[in-house]
C-alpha cells in the first residue's frame, strides 16, 4: 500500500503523463518500476496459516522467513474470520503441534496444498488421513539433529555430575560452606546405551566418543561397519542387553505404536541400580507410572527427561517432586539458529508444494 501510495506522489509530482516519459531511463524510473514490480509479486504471495507470534508460537526473528514467500495469518486471526481467509490458504505451518491438523480444521482449508512439520516427529499429524485429502506433509529431518543430540549430552551430563543440586546450593542464601557430600558419576568411560540409531543417535555417538565412552547401540537396522567403525559403537540386537550393560540409557527413537511405553516396568528392572534414563524422543516412549515407582524404589538411579506426557507435566506429578529427576520443557532444539534453519526447511517444502515442484523432505503415508 506503501508502494502504490509513493507511485502515485511520483506521478502527481511528474504533473503529466509527457514528463513522466521524459524520465523514462532514470533512476526514478527505475525505482517506480521496481515498486509496481513488488507490489504485483507481493499481491501474488499465497497465504499460509500459521499457530501465533510470540511466547507460544514462532519467534519474531524468523517470521521474515515465512514472509518472503507466504501472506501468513495467525490461527486466532483465521477463527475470527474464516470466510475470509479459508479459500486462500494453500499451506500450513505446524509449530509444537499447532494449529492441531484436525479435520474440522482441515476440511475448513479447500485450497490447502501441505501441511509444513516443525520437527522430525510427526506422530500428531494424521497422515494418511490428511493426504487422502490431497494435502501433502512435510517435516524437517536432519536441521534439528545437531541441537537435539547436544542437548542429549547436556542432560546426561547435568543430571550424572548433579549439576542442578550444585548450581541450588551455590546460590542459596543459607550456604555457609561448600557441599563435599554432593557427588556425581564418571561419564569419562562410562558405557552409553542409545535406543535409535537414526542421524540423531548417531550424533550423540559421535559426541560419546569424545568422553571415552563405550557406546552400544539398538536399531531397527544395523548400521554399517563403517559407521560402528567412526564412533566406535557396538551393534545389540537384543535390547535386553543393552539395558544390562549400560551406565546410561539414551531414547533417541520415533514415537510409533511399536515404541510406546518401550520402556516399562520390566525393561526397568533389567538396567543397573546406578543407571541413569535419558530421554530426549518422546514422553509416551517411557511408562511414566513405572519411571516413577522405579526412581522411587532405587530399581534404577536417575532420570533426565526433555519430554514427557502431557507437557507440560501437571504440577502435583510425583516426576516433579523427585530428587533424581532432571526435567527440561522439551527444548531440544531451541536455538535460535536451529529454529531459524527448521522454519527455512519448512517453507522450501511449502513453497515446492505450492508450486508444484518435487518436495524435500516429503512425509508418505505408510
């Protein structure tokens, strides 16, 4: 509107369609084409729909990303107004599972060409039932690998070394000494078991190794002796063992119906008294009733959780309350460039699907 309001001041000021021809090859010239040009290619923008700017939603840095390419319009703009804007939107950005793809959503969206995943994990979304609707859904693998396994090995770390504990008693009012008493375990040697073996498994291999770490692994499929060979890690078909022989247990697995509640009671009772659950996939991989009663009775030592189910936890679970709990809110892969890289992947994808491309990062039905 900027634009087209300048064009005109120009022309008014110009007094005549004469002098306007005049300054054909000027540099004002040029700067009025440009506008028209930007205002046309502006307009033709398709429109997606996104969950919110702010605590909730996208951060303000990297909505420029999306604004290149898209018109997008919040989810509460569009539920005030979906007549509005209902025909128009041709993609969806989801963002920690919002918009929810819901099919009365959906159904609300006739020219909706994808549904653009912030994340690997795609287990909130229908996709067989949204791509019987045409609509193609995409996610973002590998940008968020790095992040997530760094944040794996921070809480490994913090929650062996007792870095919290540590950090409380340091600034608490009433310390009057250092806490001698307040002791970890050695991560230097210790042997890692990582449950998923996919390119974020790997990299937290690859992290291990730089601690000496003896590293086990169970996966659907074995990687190759190359890969094994790189980050020195030893293939366990039966994760029975890997849960006996390990001082640390990573999940690193998709949430599928074949890895829910994958740790239980009975894998519980099968790792060391001393060892430590790592979790960085999903909350429902873990039975969280039996995580609890296991941390409660000693069966093994502590827990360290980036997930869990719901999120947030309701604040009288017992999780909350233990002492061998570490719990962050799910920010595996909160970093500002990590974030700034999975909104780029996001709309490539959008716009491939737009446009009628080949799309990266597709997500088939299976």
């Amino acid at each position: 509107m900027r634009s087209l309001c300048y064009i005109r001041c120009v022309r008014k000021l110009l007094g005549s369609t004469q002098a306007f021809q005049t300054l054909k090859g000027t540099n004002l010239h040029r700067s009025v084409n440009r506008l028209q040009h930007t205002k046309v290619m502006d307009e033709e923008k398709p429109w997606a729909l996104i969950s919110e700017v702010g605590e909730q939603g996208y951060l303000e840095e990297v909505t420029d990303v999306m604004k290149q390419h898209f018109h997008i319009v919040c989810h509460r703009d569009f539920s005030q107004n979906p007549q509005l804007y209902g025909d128009k939107i041709q993609a969806m950005f989801v963002w920690n599972a919002q918009p929810a793809a819901e099919p009365s959503l959906l159904t609300a969206l006739p020219s909706l060409k994808v549904v653009a995943n912030g994340g690997v994990g795609i287990d909130h979304l229908d996709v067989p039932y949204i791509s019987s609707l045409g609509v193609k859904v995409t996610n973002t693998p590998g940008v968020v690998s790095d992040a997530t396994a760094d944040m794996a090995m921070a809480l490994l770390l913090a929650s062996a070394r007792r870095v919290v504990e540590g950090h409380q008693a340091a600034v608490d009012p009433k310390t009057s000494h250092l806490p001698l008493c307040l002791m970890g375990f050695e991560v230097t040697g210790a042997t890692l078991g990582i449950i998923g073996m996919g390119d974020i498994g790997y990299k937290i291999a690859r992290r291990s190794k730089g601690f000496d770490m003896k590293i086990l692994y169970h996966n659907r499929n074995r990687r190759s002796v190359e890969d094994e060979r790189a980050v020195g890690a030893s293939y366990r078909q039966n994760m029975d063992d890997l849960l006996k022989e390990s001082d640390f247990v990573m999940l690193a697995v998709n949430l599928t119906p074949e890895t829910t509640r994958l740790i239980s009671h009975r894998e519980m009772s099968l790792m060391k008294p001393t060892a430590t659950l790592v979790n960085i996939s999903r909350g429902l991989v873990v039975d969280q009733d039996a995580l609890v009663k296991a941390l409660q009775c000693g069966t093994i030592g502590a827990a360290a959780l980036d997930v869990t189910h719901p999120e947030p936890l309701p604040r009288d679970h017992p999780l909350l309350t233990l002492p061998n709990v570490l719990i962050t809110p799910h920010v595996g892969t909160n970093t500002y460039a990590t974030t700034r890289r999975m909104v780029q992947t996001m709309v490539e994808s959008a716009v491939a699907a737009v446009t009628g491309q080949p799309i990266p990062n597709e997500v088939k039905p299976t």
